[in-house]
C-alpha cells in the first residue's frame, strides 16, 4: 500500500532521463521512507525517551536504501525491460513484496537508533 499509488505513476513516468529500475525503487524509498520512518517515531507515547535523544531519520533512510540495494531478488526482478518493470510495478504481489522490504528495512535501521535512545535514557526518574 505504501507504494500502490508513487510506483505505478514512477513506472509509467516518462522524461528526459530514464532510470533503470533501481534507481525508481531507491528514489521511492528516498520519497517514502522519512514518512514511514516518523509515523513510528513521532508517537506521542514515545516522546518523553525520544524527545531528548532524538532518532536520525537521515540515517535510518540511508541505511534502508543500502538494504534494498542489497536485496538481490528485488534487483533481478527490477532489472527488465521497461513494459515489464511497468506491468510488475502495478502488480500486487511487487508492491506488496516493496512494502514488506520497506518496513522490514526500516526496522532494521531503525534499531539502533532507538538502542541510541534507550542507552541514553534511565527507565526510571
């Protein structure tokens, strides 16, 4: 769901620079995840341990990039020809499988930096 609407319109774009893609899929996980990444972090029960040892979103999406450029699966079925990459970018099961790699990256990289958080942070006052 996360990619049902920015992947179809990224895969049917047409411009002076065609990206492979790769770097379509990068570009939405750059769109979509400081979006994502703070939707879990700005929760207000979260505040009072996050709010004085903030979490870097900048990092957490940089390093989410690095894993869906590391996900060879995901790289093989981006790496066709553009009808295809087009017809699998609107297919269920592609965005499905870019969703469950974007949460699955997030919540890696996101980690520790939460773990950043609790360790600066005593459990009681």
């Amino acid at each position: 769901a996360l990619f049902a609407v920015s992947a179809s319109a990224e895969a049917q774009s047409t411009g002076a620079v065609t990206l492979t893609g790769a770097a379509r899929v990068a570009q939405l996980v750059a769109n979509s995840c400081p979006k994502f990444s703070s939707r879990i972090v700005d929760r207000p029960e979260l505040k009072p341990l996050i709010g004085p040892h903030p979490v870097d979103i900048t990092t957490v999406c940089a390093c989410s990039q690095q894993s869906f450029v590391g996900d060879r699966r995901l790289q093989a079925a981006l790496n066709v020809d553009e009808q295809t990459l087009s017809d699998r970018m609107n297919d269920d099961p592609m965005r499905t499988y870019l969703t469950m790699r974007l949460m699955a990256s997030v919540l890696a990289c996101l980690s520790p930096e939460l773990e950043k958080s609790l360790a600066a942070t005593s459990p009681v006052k």
